[in-house]
C-alpha cells in the first residue's frame, strides 16, 4: 500500500499514529479495521521489524486511545471518529 499523503516524506519520520490514520482514510468509512491488520499493515507501510512492532505495540495502542480522532467499534476493530 503506498499512502500518498506522505509522497516526498521518509517513512522513518512518520510515527505509527500518523499512518494509522492515513491507512484508515484511505479504506474509507465502511472499512473499520482489526487492530492485528492495522498493525500489520503499519508494519507492512513502515517496513518495520517484528521486534521492533512488538516494542512499539504499548505505546501505539496507548496513542490509539489518547488520539481523539481514533474510536475502538468493539470486538478490536478501530475506526476513525469522523466517520
């Protein structure tokens, strides 16, 4: 997936809320997200280690919550509040 909100940008300096909320905006307002698949796809974007996901997962699931623009939908999936 190439997120064309960051063109130009190194993906090094995006944070994993950042392109959390981009990939969300991008699947559009019908297609909430698992936690596991967006972590994935963050991971997949980023091109991250496992290691360094799995050190990461506490602080992002942290930021999800703090964020105001993330909603939990229940069963684990994450949506965006605008929608």
């Amino acid at each position: 997936m190439e997120l064309e909100v960051f063109a130009g940008q190194k993906k090094s300096e995006l944070s994993m809320v950042e392109v959390a909320r981009a990939i969300l905006e991008e699947c559009g307002r019908d297609h909430e997200m698992y936690f596991s698949d967006l972590v994935n796809e963050i991971q997949n974007y980023l091109e991250k280690s496992d290691s360094d996901i799995r050190e990461s997962l506490p602080f992002f699931y942290a930021d999800l919550n703090v964020d105001g623009s993330f909603i939990p939908l229940g069963d684990n999936k994450w949506g965006l509040r605008s929608w």
